[in-house]
C-alpha cells in the first residue's frame, strides 16, 4: 500500500478485514459511487468521502425516513469520514489533491467534464502517483454522442431498454430498485478490486471507468439476445415469464400470493400430480411441452387459479415442497425486515448515525473468520479537522 505518514487506516491494528491499509478518497454523490465505495468500506478500507460545504452529498436529502435521515444516505454510506471541501476554492482543491496523493484509489461519479475542469482527471491525477488507481463513473461514457447527457437512473434504465421490457402488457415500469445505478457500483467495486489486484504484481496503479449505460447494457443480455436473434422483444408478462409457464404469482384460495416457477417436464409432471392433483394435465395436448404450455398461458393459468381456490397457503405451500416445485412467498417490505431467513442467521447489526442507532443488514460477502465493518454513518464534514491535522494543512479560519 501506499507508504507515507498519512494513515491509511483508521481501524485498530488488531483487526484485520481483507482491504485494511487501503486508502480511498472518493468524490461522491447519489448512488453509483457512494454504493462502490462502501462495500470497499464494508472490506476494510479507509474511505474519505468528499462533500460539498453545507448540505454535503445531495443524497441526503432525497428523504427524512431514516430518524429524519435520508434512506439512501443511510444505506450507502456507514463506515466512511466525510470532509466537506468546496472545490471551486483554490485552498479546498489544494487539500483535495494532498488527499489523493496519499491514496490507494480515487474514485468520483461528478456531472460530465467536472473532474477534467478541476484537474481531477485521471491522467493528471496519475501523472506523479502512478501507483494510484482512478476510479470515473459517469452515465454514458466518456465519449459518444451522450457523453454529456444527464443520467439519473430512470433515464438509463429507459435508453437501455429495461422499461420496455418490464412491467405488464398494459403499461411498461421502471425497476423499483435503482438497477442503473447499483450495477455501475457493483462494476466500479470489482474493477477496483482487480486492479488492486492487478498492483500488487506490477506495482503500478491505472485507470478505470464504468458508466451507468453499459452495466445496464450488460444486464440486458438476455432479452436483447432474444430480441436480436428471435424478432421480437420479449413481451411485458408482470411477474410471468417470457419463455416459462407456469411462472409468475398465484393466489390461494386465504389470499395468500405464492410465486412458482415450473422449469422442466419432470416438474412439470410433478407439478400436475401433486399440486394440482390433477395428472391428466401433465398430457394434454395444450400443455405437453414447455412451447406449448406458454402457447395456451391463459388457458393454463386458468386452470391453476382455479384449482388453488380451493386451498390455503400453507396448504399450497406444503404442496409445492413435498413435490419439489420451485416457489417463494410474495412478500411485502414489511415481512422481509422480520424475514426468518435474516433473523435465523443473525443478519442485522446496529449502525450508529448522526440520529441515532439504525438496523443495518450485513454485507452479502462473507469472510471466514470475520466480522464486517460496520462504523457509524458519517455528518456532512465531520472527520475535516481530524483529516486536516493528518495531512499537517492548518483549518480555514471563518472571516
């Protein structure tokens, strides 16, 4: 790692996560990076997150929920320091770049062309420190037609086609999620990772870039297969499948919703025996095949509502197991925070916040042998000082 007196870590020595002595400094705002940057966190790494003066990230404002805190905030941004830093200042922009010549990784996901304006390019940022690896998210690359187009998530989620393909046959939907946004932070973590990899053979650092555009582009490789080589986009079906039936959400005869998915003859069969309790299905013409079954959907999906009328959920659902029939309860929010799977493994954990103590779910990476950091939720500009006085600046005194 990088060898200089600014402390690279602010953990104690005695704990020791895979990314411990990892500096990042990162540049956020909103989703994409903040979302990188701390699972980086969740690792072990030291994350300094760089805001504006006063309100800092604008994702603290996107809602009050969380004890008056916004709920994206909360959920992306434990375990980091924050130092507030306007780098229109010459003075801010000089702290800024004695940050990154300290760190490991430098990551940002600022408006189109704002980095290059501040001299935070990756080419200038590396030029004396080539060990540092550069992290640019940005919404559609940094080249290309759209290269200086907005790109809030919605906005990618509908040029890389996901809304068209997503929702029901009456009306397209957006993800409920911020799908854009969350897989360009799952591609800027890994890219980091490998190229921290990477360093540790040749010693030297480089430059990455993800855009919110192609990680969406790649989750879209299904359909757009299907599309290019079938003719057709795959229709709109709600929870159904496309290319599945039955498939999708089912109600019992409580009003209990139970989601199943039939993916092969075997189970099908199986799924006609011991579910439905009606064999002859398993050999009707309409439904012999997995072409035909989607062929006849309504027909079929008739038929099933029909049958689990007369049942309740957990007698629908002591079906589905003993037969062996792949399904899950529709759950709403509510139900999966008290979610047996979550309680049973000891999931949750307490995360401290500018509020108050908030629930906070474990990272999914599990190590062997270690507990995952999870440190307080960090106020706009609270480590300043602290980091200040590391880097030897004297603070700013108020006029």
């Amino acid at each position: 790692m990088h060898n200089t007196s600014f402390s690279s870590t602010s953990r104690p020595p005695t704990v020791a996560l895979p990314l411990d002595g990892v500096l990042v400094v990162s540049c956020e705002q909103a989703v994409a990076a903040p979302f990188a940057t701390r699972q980086l966190a969740d690792l072990g790494a030291r994350v300094i997150k760089v805001e504006r003066p006063g309100r800092g990230d604008f994702a603290r404002d996107y809602d009050e929920t969380v004890l008056g805190q916004s709920s994206h905030f909360v959920w992306l941004n434990r375990s980091k320091e924050s130092i507030a830093l306007d780098l229109k200042d010459p003075s801010a922009l000089q702290v800024m770049r004695a940050l990154v010549e300290q760190a490991d990784v430098f990551v940002q996901n600022l408006a189109p062309g704002a980095a290059d304006r501040l001299g935070l390019s990756a080419d200038e940022l590396r030029a004396g420190h080539d060990r540092l690896i550069t992290c640019s998210i940005n919404g559609y690359g940094s080249r290309g037609p759209m290269r200086d187009a907005k790109a809030y998530d919605l906005l990618i989620q509908a040029e890389a086609g996901l809304v068209s393909i997503t929702g029901t046959q009456a009306e397209p939907a957006k993800s409920g999620i911020p799908v854009a946004d969350i897989g360009a932070g799952m591609y800027a973590f890994s890219g980091i990772l490998a190229a921290l990899y990477e360093r540790e053979r040749t010693g030297v650092g480089t430059t990455l870039e993800v855009s919110l555009f192609d990680a969406l582009v790649e989750w879209m490789g299904y359909p757009l297969y299907y599309s290019s080589y079938g003719g057709e986009a795959p229709p709109r079906t709600g929870t159904s499948h496309a290319a599945i039936a039955p498939y999708g959400t089912f109600e019992a005869g409580d009003g209990t919703n139970v989601v199943l998915s039939v993916q092969n003859e075997r189970e099908w069969r199986s799924f006609c025996r011991g579910v439905l309790r009606a064999p002859e299905m398993a050999t009707d013409s309409r439904f012999e095949s997995g072409a035909a079954r989607v062929r006849h959907r309504e027909e079929l999906d008739a038929l099933i509502v029909e049958r689990f009328s007369t049942v309740t959920g957990p007698e629908l659902t002591g079906r589905l197991e003993e037969a062996g029939i792949a399904h899950a309860r529709l759950r709403d929010l509510h139900e999966v925070v008290e979610h047996p799977q979550l309680s049973s493994r000891d999931r949750w954990r307490t995360v401290a916040s500018p509020a108050g103590p908030v629930r906070a779910t474990l990272p999914p990476i599990s190590f062997a042998g270690h507990e995952p950091r999870m440190d307080p939720i960090p106020d706009v500009g609270e480590h300043g000082a602290a980091i200040l006085q590391e880097l030897g600046i004297a603070p700013a005194v108020p006029s």
